[in-house]
C-alpha cells in the first residue's frame, strides 16, 4: 500500500470529484484508483495501438476504424479491403449479433 497526496489548484475540481463519489457510493481514492487503472490500461503495455511504422513501411496497411467512427470512414475502410477480409468482416459481425441477442436475452 502507498499512501500519497493530490494537489488541486482549483479546490472546485476537487469538490466535483467530492460530490461524484458521493453520488455512485465510492470513496475519492476508488474513483482516482479506477482512473489510474484505465489511464495505465490505455497507455501501458498492454495498449493494442498500432505502431505508426505500420504505416511508414506499409502504405497499404489498414487500421481498422473505431467502433464508433462515422460511417464514411468505415466504408471508406471496407471499399478497401480485400473479398476475403470482408467475408471475415460479415463472420466477426455476425458473432456481435448474437452475443448482443444473447445479453439482451439475459435482461
């Protein structure tokens, strides 16, 4: 266990943080230990990032698009792949509809 102290320059970010731990029933610690958490998850090792070398030493290489990206960008993305990545694209999806079906079974 380490103990450590926060600075808050300005005392009202620090009473927001108060007032949200308040409202979901955790303590200030919790909520900053959960951020850390995501911040490393994100940033760490573990990031699944693509490296911008892909890029240099590839141009054709594609990144898949976030889930949430706007809808030209994805069929912007899928106008360039190839007959085989878009049938595992319709495999992948498929498997989304049915895990989303099943917990919305579950509910």
């Amino acid at each position: 266990m380490k103990i450590t102290t926060i600075y808050f320059p300005d005392e009202n970010e620090y009473e927001k943080i108060v007032e949200l731990a308040y409202k979901e029933r955790k303590t200030v610690s919790q909520i900053f230990r959960e951020a850390v958490d995501d911040y490393c998850k994100s940033h760490g090792t573990e990031n699944k990032s693509i490296d911008i070398e892909k890029y240099l030493e590839n141009p054709e290489f594609l990144s898949t698009p976030n889930y949430y990206a706007e809808i030209k960008t994805w069929k912007s993305y899928l106008t360039k792949c190839t007959d085989a990545e878009l049938k595992k694209w319709g495999l992948h999806l498929n498997d989304f509809f049915i895990l989303e079906q099943k917990e919305l079974a579950l509910r």
